[in-house]
C-alpha cells in the first residue's frame, strides 16, 4: 500500500528562515519511516524544487538528521516576506505541499508520535 509523507510524518512544518529563506522540517513517526523516505529519494533537492515550482538553485539545502528521524530542507521564498502581494508573512502555510507526496512502497512503518 502506497503511503505519503502525511501517513508517515507526526510533524510537518514551514517557516520563515530570514526574510528571505522558507524551510521546511518533516519529523517522522519513527526510524523505519525515516529510512523509507530517506531511501526513496522523494524528497531530493530537484524533487522540492519541482513541487515548489522553483529553478534548482533556489533549494539551498536538504538534510536528513537520523538521530531524530527527520528532514529539513531551505529555499529562496518566491517573495520577500511582507513584501507587497506576500500572502504568508511568516511562512508557516508552505508546507502542505508535502503533505501528499507518495512514498513508493518499502519497509513497513509503524504509525504513533510519542
């Protein structure tokens, strides 16, 4: 059964990083969620460039941080935030996009953030 980053994460999350840098952070539910993910390269630089519909460059890094079963990833914001015609002064509405992204099928994952 196909699952998504939604099924798989208790934390997903975007804000600010500086006027303007938006980053994402993905906490999952536990290290078998974490590997599957990681492993499937769904969430690849160019991969978040495209969902995000930006050029490569503007995804300045992506981390996966085992220890804590987690990923982060930073990009240029399309706009400066609170610029004029900013709909997301604090960034913290970006991260739905990832929401739906589908994991291909792997190791199986047990759900339940402590």
């Amino acid at each position: 059964m196909s699952q998504t980053i939604g099924d798989l994460a208790c934390v997903i999350r975007s804000k600010n990083a500086g006027p303007f840098e938006l980053t994402l952070d993905i906490i999952f539910h536990d290290a078998a969620a974490f590997h599957r993910v990681r492993e499937s390269g769904v969430l690849g630089a160019a991969h978040i460039a495209r969902l995000y519909g930006l050029p490569d460059a503007a995804v300045t890094s992506v981390h996966f941080f085992a220890p804590a079963n987690a990923f982060k990833a930073t990009f240029t914001r399309p706009m400066v935030s609170g610029a004029v015609g900013d709909t997301d002064v604090y960034g913290s509405q970006q991260h739905m996009p990832l929401v739906d992204v589908i994991v291909p099928d792997s190791l199986a994952t047990a759900a339940g953030c402590e």
